[in-house]
C-alpha cells in the first residue's frame, strides 16, 4: 500500500514535537504509535507491541556497547583518573583555545570508527575543557564535527570501508580504492565541517545563535552544563584517592587500539573495564566491592540512552515500512536535472538519512538511482559519490536522535534537545558550503 505523504507523516511529527517540547524520548514514543495508527488502523497496539518486541530482540549489540561503556565511564571517573589525566595535559595546554584544539586534534588523530571517537574524545576531555569554561554544547559541536567526518575522509576506517563497498557494486575504474580516493575531494561537507571548527575555536568566525548563549553562560557564570544537566558524579579532585593518569591511559588505550584490530567494540570495551579492574583494585584505588557499585551505576547511567535509540530504531523501521524512503526520493524526481545531480544526491540522501536515522543504509538505497541518472546524464560518478558520502555525513550531524549524537551527547552528559538547539545553527554554515559547491560543480563539472 501506497502512503504518500503519510509515510513521512511520524518523521515529521517527531520533529516538530522535539523542537517545541525540547525532548526527544516522548516525541520518540509519541511518532512510533502515530507510525502504526497510518499502517493497522485500530489494531496499532498489537503491532506497535510487535515491532517494540522485535526491536529490543534486535538490540543486544548495542545494549552491550552502551552499558560496557557506561561502566568504563563510570569507573574511570570513580577512579578519578579522569582528573589526573586533565591535570597531566593541563601541564602543556593553557588556555581555553589549546584546550579546544587539542580535541579537535584528537579527533582526527582516532579515525578508525566513529562510537570509539566520540566517546573516547569526549570522554577524555570534558573535565579539561571545564577548567577553561568552555560550555558542554560547544565540546559537544567540536567532538561530533569530528567523528563521522574524520572516519568518511579516510579510508581506513569503518565508514571508509562501507563507502568502498559501494564503489564495489558500481565499480568505475577497476579498483573500489582509487575510486574511493577519487571521491574525497568531492565530499565538500565532510571539509568544510571539519576546517570550520578552528575558525569558531580561534573566533575567526564568532559563534552564534543559542550557542553564543551557551558560550556566554559558561565563561561569565562558570556553569559549563546547561540547566537541567550536570555532571554523573561531583569530582573532588583533593580526595586522597592514589590514581595516576596511567589509570585513565591504559584503559582508553586498549579500547581505542583494540577496537581498531580486532574491529569489535564491545570485546574491546570489556578488556579496558577488566584493565581498570587489574589498575585499580590491587592498588586500593577503590574496593572489589566498590569496582562492582561502578559496573552497576554504569549500567544505570545508560537506561535512559538505551531506552530513546530502541523507540528511535522503531521509528526508523515503521517509517520504511510505510515506504518513507520512496516516498522522498519521488518528490525529488522533478531535481534531476542533470546540472544540478550533485546537489540533488546531497540533498536526496540526506533527507533520506536524516529522516530514517539510517546512514549507510540510505546511501545504499539512494546511490542506485542517482548513479543510474548519472550514467544517462553522462555525470561524473566521483561527484555523485563525494556527495552521497557528505549527505551521510551531514545526517550523522543534524538527526539529533540518531546514535552518533546519542553518543557524543553522552561523553558529555547533555541532552539531545540541548545538542539541537546549539550544534545545529553552527552546522547550517558548512552546509550551505556545501550545497553551494554542489549547485557550482553541476555546472562547471
């Protein structure tokens, strides 16, 4: 059966209810029962409970990543060797601008997957940052402009290896790589989200909007969360407590490096929260007993995480149900001009990405059918590819209940709601980068 625009009647609906209620989790609910009314009419309970069930059977990947990392967090702040790795940095870093450049720089310098930079870098340096009042939404807008960025720009990493394998089913030259390398200048927005953020870091560009607030709240009150937010536990860093910055070092070392071998982030997670075990309780660092109050408190602290990204994944699969993703490729059939392909596949499959929440998948949906154009269009496949590549990029960005800003909104103990209205003025700029080097190569390429 055929939607129209019901199909994306639920994104739309989760949207609006986000940006007045300024909460996600509801909004979440609230679409996903709307989703089902449109496709069972008066037996939508019975099928929401369905689809519930078959979501939370499908969720055991990431119920370990989120709660093996929220017991790594929880324990290295219990150890307080967050505080003597800040105090070790501290040492070469003094002022609030080296402090946001080295997590921009760390950011690049962790390109292996997206889960393992955003929470490794926020993680790392959120108590730093604090000593420089800079406001939790901007760590939070400096992390996320790295993350997916860094790991699309480069081919060794797990977003580079999915674009490859796309190149693999539409080869062009032969070798899925070169054509892969051929791509990376042409993902405008994946540059421009990048370079941007020393320009905001260094001021040559002002930050604006709600985040000028944020910014202003932080260095003139001293309160680096926003209202409502806070810190999972009050550090007091004169506590007695013998820890090292080694004890936060290891740890994050282990999950980084073996994250990247072994390609299997919860094994990786598992053997850095086993490491804290060894580092902390022969040393009396905290008790067996208190190493167990972490693991526990850990798991609590990602309940409300865990609980939004099951509802956010129902909604992404009730709205492909209803055919969400036909639906908006249609509407765009009137773009495909074959002077402006690259801008319509930049913003084709980021509609498509932003609504579903599905990155890879809706650049899997999409690039057959704007390579196809492409072909008839005689377009340069490269283009096609650096802006699908960007559009993915772009989405991991603004859907702010997707599991990338989930994730850095965790490292750094905000809110989704407080990520949007914040991060996502500041993203508009390299966007309209972006759009404008698209419209410009369609004709000029």
């Amino acid at each position: 059966m055929e939607y129209g625009f019901l199909s994306i009647t639920p994104l739309v609906l989760m949207i609006l209810l986000a940006v007045i209620t300024k909460k996600v989790l509801e909004p979440a609910i609230i679409s996903t029962l709307a989703a089902f009314i449109i496709s069972d009419k008066l037996q939508f309970f019975g099928a929401w409970v369905d689809g519930l069930e078959a979501e939370l059977s499908n969720f055991g990947y990431y119920a370990i990543v989120f709660g093996a990392m929220g017991i790594l967090i929880r324990l290295l702040m219990n150890s307080k060797s967050v505080i003597r790795f800040a105090e070790m940095l501290a040492r070469f870093i003094k002022s609030k601008k080296s402090a946001l450049m080295v997590t921009w720089l760390a950011g690049i310098l962790i390109f292996a997957d997206d889960y393992i930079n955003s929470l490794g870098v926020g993680t790392s340096m959120r108590t730093l940052t604090d000593r420089y009042k800079v406001s939790r939404e901007f760590l939070a807008y400096v992390v996320n402009s790295t993350g997916a960025v860094v790991c699309t720009l480069i081919p060794m990493s797990t977003w580079g290896v999915f674009m490859i394998s796309q190149f693999e089913k539409y080869p062009v030259s032969g070798s899925s790589m070169r054509d892969y390398l051929h791509s990376i200048p042409f993902m405008f927005y994946c540059w421009a989200a990048l370079l941007i953020v020393p320009l905001f870091i260094f001021k040559i560009i002002p930050v604006f909007g709600k985040m000028k607030n944020a910014e202003l709240r932080a260095e003139t009150t001293g309160r680096v969360f926003p209202d409502g937010c806070g810190p999972m536990e009050e550090m007091d860093e004169k506590d007695g407590i013998n820890s090292t910055a080694l004890d936060f070092i290891v740890p994050m070392l282990l999950f980084v490096i073996l994250g990247i071998v072994w390609g299997n982030l919860p094994r990786a997670i598992i053997v850095a929260i086993l490491a804290c075990g060894l580092l902390y309780i022969p040393r009396k660092i905290m008790t067996f007993e208190e190493f167990m109050q972490g693991v526990i408190g850990g798991i609590q602290d990602m309940i409300p995480v865990m609980t939004l990204l099951v509802f956010v994944f129902l909604l992404g699969t009730a709205s492909n149900d209803l055919g969400a993703a036909d639906y908006i490729t249609s509407i765009l059939g009137p773009l495909m001009h074959p002077s402006i392909l690259p801008f319509a596949t930049f913003l084709g499959v980021s509609l498509l990405a932003i609504g579903t929440g599905s990155f890879w998948g809706s650049a899997a949906i999409a690039l057959p059918i704007f390579l196809e154009l492409g072909t008839m269009s005689s377009a340069n496949p490269y283009f096609i590819f650096g802006a699908a590549a960007s559009a993915i990029t772009l989405a991991s960005h603004i859907s702010f209940w997707n599991d990338a800003v989930l994730l850095t909104c965790t490292a750094t103990e905000i809110r989704s709601s407080d990520y949007l209205q914040t991060s996502i003025p500041m993203i508009s700029l390299p966007l309209a980068i972006a759009a404008a080097g698209y419209l410009a190569l369609g004709f000029i390429g």
